[in-house]
C-alpha cells in the first residue's frame, strides 16, 4: 500500500467534507439541539403543572378513602412546599369520594360516568378500591389479577384499580402508591384495633437515601465521606455514550453516499487508474476518521467545558477520554469499510437510501439497550452484549463511565474484540469494494457480495 | 524495449469471455490504436494494463519486467466513462490528480496545461460550471499530470468538437514527440489511420487484426474500387468482378471478388455511363473492419456456425 496516495485521498475527502456548510451547521445545530432539548427539558421539570389533580374514590371496603385522603393530606404538607423558598412545587390532589352503586349493573354504569369525567378532564383519575381490599394476599394467590387473552381484571375485589387515561410515563401512579398503601395499612391497623393516633409510628414510611460509596484518598490517606447521588451520575455517562452515537453515524453515514455519488458520477475509474481499490477504500476510510475526530474534538472539548461550568466535572473521570477515542476510531473505521463495501455495490443513490439502515445497525442496535444497560450496568445481559464486538464500543464506553465501573478485563477484552472485528471488516469490505465498484445496474444479492468478501 | 508485453492474457466475467488469449506487444515511444465492435474487450484489455481488472491467465509486464500493480505511478489513465469532482476547482482538481499519481506537487505543470488548452482562465471556477468540451479536456490534463510514461486513452475524442478533438490531437503527437507511449481506443477509423502507428483489432476478445496500417492493408491486396460516375450507385450496379458496393454518395467503393480483373468491371461501366474517376485502392480500415464485423460478416459467421 503507497500511504501517500491513501493520504492524498484522505485528505481530499476531507477537506471536501469539513467545508460542507451541512457539516459546519451539523457540527453546531447537534450540540445546540441536543443541549436546547436538555435545557428545554429541565426549564419544563422546573416549571411543573401546579394544577389541582381531582380524583374520585369508590371504596367498597367503607374504611379505607378515610385513611387513604388522611395519607394523602399528609404527603401533600410534606412534598407541596419548598421549605426553603415556601413556593408550591407539586400539583395537589383533591379527592373526591363517592359510594359505591348498589348493584353490579349500576356499577358498570357509574365506572363509565366516571370513565367520561376523566375524558372531559374534570377528573385525573378514579380509584375503586375493592371491598377485599383489606385483606393482604396470602401465598399462592394470584399475583397478577389479570387474564393474560382479555388483560380483564379477574378479581376485581382485592386492591385498588386505578383508571386513567394519563399517557406515557405515569407520574401519577407512581406518586399515589405510597399514599394508597399508607391510607390500606391505616385502615388495617384500625380494623385491628390499634389507635393510629397514638401509634402512628407504626404506619410511618422509612426514606431511603441514596449515597456514594467511601472511598481513600490515595495521597492523603483520608476517608471521603458517601455524598448525595445526583442523576447526573447516570445522566452525564449516557450523554458520553450518546455523543459516540452522534458522532460515529456522522463520521461513517456520508461514506455511504460519497461512495456511491463516485460510483453513480463515474469517478472512481479515473481514481482507480492511479490508486488500487484497498488504497482507495483506506483514504476514503481515513478521511471519515478526520472528520470524526474533528467533531468529536468539538464534542469533548464543549463537554468537559460544560461539565466544569455545571460543576459536575467528578462525574466523568478524564481517564474515560482515551478510551472514547479509542472505541470511537475503532468504531468510526468499522463502519465507514462497511459503507464503503454498501456504497460500492450501490447503482444509485437510491440504493444507498436503502441500504442506510443497514449501515447504522451496529450503531443503533446498542443505542437501543442504552436504558437496559443503565438499569442493570454489570448485568449479564449489558455484561454479555458490551463483549459483542460491533456493539463494544458504545455499551463498553457507558458502562465503564457510570460509577459502577467494570471489571478491569473487560474493556480490554472488549477492544481487542472490537479491534478484530475492525480488522476482518476492512479485510472483507475491500474484497468487495474491488469487485463491486465498478459494476453496473441492480445491486448484488447478499449471497454473491458474501463469496466476493471471501473468495475475492 | 517494449513498453507494453500481453501474453496470452485472457479475462473472463461469469459465462462471458471479454477477453480470450491476447497476446500483444506495444513499442515504447508509439502511438497504439485499439478498435474494435462495442464489447470487443478493448476497455477490459486496457482495464487490466492499469491493474483495475487482474487477468483470469496470462500476464502482463509494462517496460521489462514491471508489473501492473506496481506500475500505476507512470501510468496516465483516461476512462471511456469520465467524471470530476464537480464542487472541486479546475485547480484543486488537477493538484489533486497530479498528487495522487506523483506524491508531489504539481502546481507548475498545471498551469502549463491549462495555459496550453486554453483553459488557464478556468482555473478558479469549479468543474460544474465547465461546458462538457472544457470538462473533458480537464480530464485529459489530469491524464497527464504528471507526465506519464504510458498513456491509456479510452475513447479520447469522444464527444469532443473539432477545435477540442484538434487540441488533444496535437497534446497526444508532442507526448509521443516526448518519448511517452500512447494506446488509444477509438471508433473513428480515419483517426486510426492517421493518427496510430500500429493498430490492433479485437473482436469477440480475440485478436483479429495486429501491425501497422500498411500490414494490415497488405494483407488484403488492392481489392478496392473507388469510382465517380455519372449516374451514381446505378451505374455501378451488376458490374463483373464486384461482390459488395458502399454507396459514400458522391462516390462509391466496390470490393472485388478474389482474382478478378479490374480492368473488366472498367470497361462494362464505361459501357454503362460517364466516368469521371476510377481509381484502383487498398481497403480502408473502415471497410476492413466492416469485413470482419460487419453485418454481412456476421452473416456469414451464423451462416457458417
């Protein structure tokens, strides 16, 4: 391989790429996009929905919605106010209670007058809560209550149903099942007869803190005490991961194209007349890793700035930077050899429009188990997946940036996998690069383009 | 020594055969013209001079014992099917080119070939805005720079108006002056006859025809009529000794059969009408490429298959 004409080509595509107003407006709408969304999002978590939240309650139980309007009061007192600045920062629930109808014909009828205030928004939300509501489930019961054809409910008597038509996430819900089983277990002791007034230790909810773990000062020697977790701790390695993603489908996505509009514009004979097709592939790969590690200085240098202003710098140790480059040019080579193989068995543009989403799934796939691993970073399922060669790069790089860690074999492991994969990428990539990007008309079917990567 | 050595080359793609046992040897120094039917396996033959197609047999040695692969730093490449970087300047673009090829700059001689075709006024102005003539003479420069010591011309006139055509003419006869060897495909035969020092003829990837032009006329003997006579094709018609008449409008040319007497077709058309010239030829490398790929010729290929 002659690295002067690799890089003759390299920087070619390069400078033609970086002087593109779209990557210019690219490089800075991204970031202002995705920072306005998370700005935008935390004004909005700062300026909540104060309204009053009316909800109605069936109680065939006759005890518990006495309780349960009791604990809700209470959590209101206690999470309505700042106690700093005394200004509201929840919405209040307003309950409603209703006798419940008479017959089981009525009943259905009352559910629906109800069903239709919530639709009619004079209502959040109605609880029932069944007259066996009292009684704890016993081993053995039916945890579920639920018929897994029709999702009916198959004993509406025990617990709470809960009706609403509040969409995506339910805050709600999640809020009201504290006060629900706080008003339930009020009334319980009540039935038994202990006086709540005087024992309302008994009923009290425990809070949990969450704290870092202790940790030595290695040169001092001192012991730093477990602070508050943030959700930044969780937040800013997510925001690490996801700007890998921004920037690996920005650096490879236009190779897909560059190498068809040469192909399509009967350029790439000119070029292979001076350079051999594994030359051309490598400067055109080169030039796209130029121009991620460009954004991406641009990323990680705005990044570290905006950690440092938020005052959240500890959350992303730097000892990460070499291993996000590290994944993000092993990544970055990956796929643009993928592209460059894609875009050479491209006809026309509109080959390559279809072939896009081929090229970004080693991309979007771990995107996708962004959360999974999140919820459970050392699971064996985020453990298994983050070994997976094309899918190392950005699940390894979260993982190891969330304060759970990893082992310290497994990035390792996990380089040296995604590394050979890379490898063998590139190998396979210019094999089919060489026979496919001079041919003309449909592209080849996948059996074909897979005897060209190994037979040559 | 030769700067181009084929043997026994052959290339093939799935079922079809582009190009079948060639065997060819090309001076340094001369001008080499490929002609030849559409799919003959001129474009395959010099796709694999420059090392895009890698032959299924045989081999290929460039200026002794180089190799292809190794060789594509002198070799200047013009493919039939053209294209530019459209957003680059005409500047950039040739620097570009010239650095590929080279591994240096070659801002000089950009400038001399711009100057020299007319085009240094150009310079800064992408390639998009070019007229198609400009764009093509474009990419003969970036053919050229930096001056190869093999030039492979696919269909260089193509498309190309006379003052263009004259202008890579002329660029083509002062790099030959240079030393530089030139293989060129065209379909233009006249061009082939004047402007080639040998000539090669590929049909059906085989080698039909090899040598100089008058090697190859030679081999034909003078078989040819060329005839202007008052009455035009009428008269020449049912003359004896004539097996084929191509009607040019003002003049007619007619092959004799093998041994006829041409002074026996002279007198029946004297006999016929007025004479106003006869002149008795070698063929044209047009009509000894229609002899052998022809219409009739394909005839009598079914024919005899």
């Amino acid at each position: 391989m002659r690295v002067h004409k690799v890089l003759t080509i390299a920087k070619r595509d390069y400078i033609a790429t970086v002087r593109t107003k779209a990557f210019l407006f690219g490089l800075v709408v991204a970031p202002i996009l995705f920072g306005g969304g998370s700005i935008g999002m935390s004004f909005l978590n700062g300026k909540p929905d104060l309204a009053d939240r009316h909800i109605a309650i069936i109680d065939h139980t006759g005890v518990v919605a006495g309780a349960l309007v009791s604990a809700v009061r209470e959590k209101n007192e206690r999470e309505l106010f700042d106690k700093k600045t005394h200004r509201q920062i929840e919405a209040r629930y307003v309950f409603e209670v209703i006798a419940p109808a008479a017959d089981p014909a009525s009943s259905k009828d009352q559910l629906l007058a109800l069903s239709g205030r919530v639709r009619s928004k004079r209502l959040v939300a109605f609880l029932e809560i069944g007259k066996d509501a009292l009684r704890p489930p016993k081993p053995g019961d039916d945890a579920d209550d639920f018929d897994l054809g029709t999702s009916k409910r198959t004993n509406p008597d025990t617990g709470v149903a809960y009706y609403t038509n509040a969409g995506g996430i339910d805050e709600m819900r999640r809020w009201l099942s504290g006060p629900i089983s706080d008003g339930v277990r009020l009334a319980r002791l009540t039935q038994f007869g202990i006086d709540i007034e005087r024992n309302r230790d008994l009923a009290a909810s425990v809070r949990i803190d969450g704290l870092s773990l202790l940790e030595r000062d290695e040169k001092t020697g001192a012991v730093r005490e477990a602070r508050k977790r943030s959700e930044l701790e969780v937040l800013v390695p997510a925001f690490t991961a996801v700007v890998l993603v921004m920037i690996v489908m920005v650096g490879s996505a236009p190779m897909l194209q560059s190498v068809t509009q040469d192909k399509s514009q009967r350029i790439v004979e000119t070029l292979l007349g001076a350079a051999s097709p594994f030359e051309l592939m490598t400067g055109k790969v080169l030039g796209s890793v130029g121009v991620s590690v460009t954004s991406s200085l641009f990323y990680v240098i705005a990044g570290v700035a905006a950690v440092n202003a938020l005052g959240v710098a500890g959350l992303l140790p730097l000892t990460i930077i070499p291993w996000f480059y590290a994944y993000l040019l092993t990544d970055v080579v990956m796929l643009c050899a993928f592209a460059a193989a894609l875009g050479a068995c491209c006809g026309t543009p509109q080959d390559a429009q279809n072939f896009a989403i081929v090229l970004l799934m080693p991309v979007l796939l771990p995107a996708f188990m962004l959360v999974t691993v999140l919820r459970q970073p050392n699971g064996a399922l985020a453990t298994a997946m983050s070994l997976v060669p094309p899918f190392t790069p950005i699940l390894m790089l979260l993982r190891q940036a969330l304060p759970s860690g990893v082992p310290a074999w497994q990035p390792w492991v996990g380089l040296a996998g995604a590394l050979a994969f890379a490898a063998v990428t590139v190998w396979a990539a210019s094999r089919i690069f060489r026979v496919a990007i001079l041919m003309q008309g449909k592209p080849p079917k996948l059996a074909e383009a897979v005897r060209w990567a190994l037979k040559g | 020594m030769d700067a181009v050595q084929i043997s026994h080359v052959t290339k093939t793609f799935g079922s079809v055969t582009a190009v079948d046992g060639l065997s060819l040897t090309v001076p340094q120094g001369s001008i080499y013209g490929f002609i030849g039917p559409n799919g003959s396996g001129k474009t395959t033959t010099m796709r694999m001079i420059v090392n895009i197609f890698y032959p299924d047999r045989g081999e290929i040695r460039l200026f002794g014992d180089g190799r292809p692969e190794t060789s594509t730093d002198f070799i200047g490449y013009l493919p039939e099917e053209r294209g530019l970087y459209q957003r680059m300047t005409v500047q950039a673009l040739l620097e570009f080119y010239g650095e590929l090829r080279s591994g240096h700059g070659v801002k000089a001689e950009v400038a001399n070939w711009l100057e020299r075709l007319g085009l240094a006024s150009r310079a800064s102005d992408k390639v998009e805005t070019l007229s198609k003539g400009m764009t093509q003479k474009v990419q003969f420069i970036a053919t050229v720079i930096p001056e190869p010591k093999l030039l492979i011309l696919d269909e260089p006139f193509s498309g190309l108006d006379p003052v263009s055509a004259e202008a890579i003419r002329s660029a083509i006869l002062d790099l030959r002056r240079r030393g530089v060897t030139i293989i060129l495909s065209t379909h233009d035969m006249h061009l082939a006859e004047s402007l080639c020092d040998y000539i090669l003829m590929i049909f059906r990837g085989r080698k039909v025809l090899d040598g100089t032009l008058t090697s190859i006329q030679d081999q034909y003997g003078e078989d040819t009529i060329r005839v202007t006579a008052d009455g035009g094709v009428a008269a020449v018609e049912s003359l004896p000794g004539v097996e084929q008449i191509r009607d040019l409008g003002q003049v007619q040319e007619l092959r004799l059969t093998r041994g006829a007497d041409p002074q026996e077709a002279l007198r029946a058309l004297v006999a016929k009408a007025r004479v106003t010239s006869f002149s008795l030829t070698k063929p044209s490398l047009y009509d000894i490429f229609m002899r052998i790929a022809g219409p009739a010729a394909e005839e009598a290929n079914h024919a005899s298959a």
